[in-house]
C-alpha cells in the first residue's frame, strides 16, 4: 500500500472530515493567529499598556471581579516596579481604587456622558476610550455605562515596558479572546455545521446501508433501494443503482425464460431421436449415439429442473430429513454396492421435520451422494449424517477439492477437474434448493483426505423429535 493510500482514507465521510478539519484550521490561522501574531509582535511599550489595559478592563466588565482586587495585581505591581510616575484611577459607581498621583482628567466625563447619552445604543454597555497627552508621556482614558452604572478609568506613567510583554504567550488571554474572538467564533460555528452535515449524511447512507443488507436476490418479488428521505446527491446514486437492478432482473429473467423454453422444447426433439435411433441395427455405434443422446438427454432435465427450483417460492411439506437421507441412501445402495463403496447413515434423532419441498429436500441430499459416489474408490465408505440443528451433511474418502475452488463449485456448470465426466449441474441444483428453503450448504476439506458438503436447514419444525 502507497504512503499516499494510508494517509488519503477512503471512506467519502473521513475525506469531508478531513477536508473541512484542514478548512478550519486554515482559517483560524490566518483570521485568528497571524493577526495576534503582528498584534503582540508591536512596539513592547504599546503592549505593556494594553496589558494594563486589559487588567482595568477585567475589573470593570465582568461583574465577580471587584475593583479592590486591582491591588493584588502582578500585572499592575511589575509595571508599576518599572516605571516611577505609573499612576492609575479606577471608578466604577461608587468604588474607586487609586494608585499613584491623583487623576488629571477627570473633567472630561461630564463632556463624555454627554456625548455617550447622545450615542443610539440597542444594549445595556457603551464605552469609550481614548490615549491623550500627558506631560510628554500618554494616558489611556475610558469611560462608560453598564446596566446604568458609569465606569471610568485613568491610566498614566507608563514609559518603561515590562518584561515577558512580548512573544505570543505574553499578552493576557482576554486580549487574545478580543482580538480573535470573530474568527474564532466563526471557526467554531462552520465546524458545527460540518459536524452535523457529515452526521446526517453518515446516517442516510447507514440506513441506505441497512436497506442493501435486507435485499434477497433469491426473493421472488423485485427488490429495491429506498429513494426517499436521502439527500439529492445520495438520491440520484440511489436511482441510478435501482435502474441498474431492473435492468440486471430484466435481463435475468429474459434468460431463464430462454433456458427454460430451450430445454422445454429439446425434450420431443430428443423423444423423436431416441426412437429413431432404437431403430438402427445394434452396433458399437448405436451404443455411443445411445450414451450421448442419455448425456443430452440428462443436462436438459438437470436444466429444467435448475429453472423450476428457482421459479419456485412454495414449500408445501412437512419434510422428515432423517427419512428423506434414508431413502436416498437405500436408492443409492445397489450402485454403491456395484462400485465397492459402502455407504452409511448416521442421525441424532429419530426424526426432524422442517418445511419445505419433499421433493427438492431429496433431489439436494441425491446430489450430494452421487457426487460423492462420483470421487470414491472401492473400500471407501460414505457417510450421511443428519443433525438435531437442521443440518445435513455427506462425507466422501475422495482426493478433496482444491480450496480455491470450494466456493466456485456451486455454480453452474463448474467442473472439478474440469476433464471429470458430468455438465457441472448437480451442485448448483443442490445451491438452489437450499436458496429455496432459505438454508445453506458448504463443502470442506477432510483432514487426512476427502470432502465434507453440509446442508444447513434454518426452519426445523417445533415437533422433531
């Protein structure tokens, strides 16, 4: 497997994951980190005052700080360690907490309530801020009102910035929430989205999924994908694999009515030629025609019978699968006993009913024996056995069945050896008995030599015994 498949998942939802994960994290890069990034990477003064800012601004905003708590700032004390005329004054309704020389500037409020008053403000906050000259240095100023108590702060004597004020870990994270908080929550916000756009789509296609698993393509009726509920792009999917199903059934159909009008119609051609080839003198040729006309004569039944198993979805008996395997053992006994194998039957009960087709339930336990007869030697032994589960299964001493092939002999006409004598046929008529009574079969490898083929029934009747 290339680096580029174990790195690009396959599933369309991972990719979506992946793409809209890189998505976000591109955009929080370049609208969150790069511009905090040029922010605290500025003239270390100006950051040291946002700093101090930052921490007036916390004590004035958020309701369970309180102003005196300014005092036991580190912010405020290294900055003020640094710079001997630092001062600041800090109000907020009738809390004021000072520090260093009296406040020059508080003749501006009443001219900033007046113009705050005039401002259209929607909200209970409105504030302002401004950096003013203060004796060759600067002071920030800021006043507002919240829930209709003024603020006001003054801050001052900064000339000297603070140590560990720069780099990008430097700045308090409120200033960083102030700076970011947009993008960030924008970020937040389009991942969410994505979120609950995969989900649903995850979920379309798992019911999708679902409904897949629950076709029978041995089910008589035509059986669809659902169309409605799902998104138009899995919609159009959707369709088009329905379109592709009743063209595949059609054309299924088409061919099993071939087949089986085919064999239908070679059985009086064949009726005609085995009449008239009674009527050649006997010779070694009329005994070869004789074998090849009973071979042709021999496929067109296995056909038909092929055609009627499927086209049948009726199980009409109370089948005992104990004396089904009985009689098929006692029918195949003199030929077993011409050919010097010996053939046994085991069972765990003495009987057990299933429902189904008497006859098929036969025809499927025939097979097996003749195909196991067909690879047996004189001396082997063959065994029938008959489970309490359902199960039914021959044994054979034969030279075994490749494992590459285990699955593939079911299907019509495979041969194996390919040069073995027979059209291929009885197996997959065993196949589609079992598809019919909703069983199974599989075949297996017998350590120490020869093959296994288990019938599995799923529908025993309560009253076995």
């Amino acid at each position: 497997m290339s680096v580029k498949a174990r790195l690009w998942p396959r599933s369309l939802i991972a990719r979506m994951t992946v793409l809209s994960a890189v998505f976000l994290v591109l955009a929080v890069v370049w609208f969150a980190l790069v511009p905090y990034w040029f922010y605290v990477n500025r003239d270390p003064l100006v950051l040291t005052e946002t700093r101090v800012r930052g921490e007036i601004q916390q004590a004035l905003f958020y309701p369970e700080r309180e102003l005196h708590s300014l005092s036991e700032s580190v912010t405020l004390a290294e900055v003020a360690a640094a710079n001997e005329k630092f001062r600041y004054h800090v109000r907020k309704g009738s809390e004021e907490v000072s520090f260093g020389a009296p406040p020059r500037h508080l003749a501006v409020i009443p001219r900033l309530r007046a113009m705050l008053a005039d401002t259209p403000n929607e909200t209970n906050h409105v504030h302002w801020s401004a950096k003013l000259q203060d004796d060759g240095s600067a002071a920030w100023v800021g006043f507002g009102v919240q829930d209709g108590v003024e603020d006001f702060y003054e801050v001052a004597g900064i000339d000297t910035p603070v140590e560990g004020t720069t780099g990008i870990f430097a700045v308090n994270p409120m200033v960083f929430w102030m700076t970011s908080r947009d993008p960030l929550i924008a970020g937040v916000g389009v991942l969410t989205i994505a979120f609950v756009v995969l989900v649903l789509a995850a979920r379309s296609l798992r019911t999708l999924a679902r409904a897949a698993d629950t076709i029978d393509a041995t089910a008589g009726r035509r059986q669809l994908l659902p169309e409605q509920g799902l998104p138009t792009e899995v919609s159009t999917l959707v369709r088009a694999i329905n379109d592709m199903i009743r063209r595949v059934e059609t054309a299924h159909e088409e061919q099993e009515m071939f087949l089986a009008t085919a064999a239908h119609e070679l059985r009086t051609p064949m009726a005609v030629l085995r009449t008239r080839l009674e009527e050649l003198p006997e010779s070694a040729t009329k005994e070869e025609l004789r074998d090849d006309v009973r071979r042709i004569a021999s496929l067109v039944d296995q056909l038909l019978r092929l055609m009627q198993i499927r086209n049948n979805d009726d199980l009409p008996d109370e089948v005992d699968l104990v004396t089904t395997a009985r009689d098929v053992v006692a029918e195949r006994a003199p030929l077993t006993v011409d050919r010097g194998v010996d053939i046994e039957l085991e069972s765990q009960t003495k009987a057990l009913l299933i429902k189904g087709h008497r006859g098929l339930v036969g025809v499927a336990i025939a097979n097996l024996v003749d195909n196991a007869l067909s690879f047996s030697q004189p001396g082997d032994t063959l065994k029938v056995s008959v489970d309490a589960s359902g199960g039914v299964s021959v044994r054979d001493q034969g030279p075994g069945v490749p494992v590459a092939e285990l699955e593939r002999i079911f299907e019509p006409f495979a041969k194996n050896p390919p040069n073995r004598q027979g059209h291929g046929l009885g197996l997959a008529i065993v196949r589609a008995v079992m598809s019919a009574h909703g069983g199974s079969v599989a075949a297996r490898n017998i350590e120490g030599g020869g093959t296994a083929f288990a019938l599995q029934f799923t529908n025993p009747l309560p009253r076995a015994a």
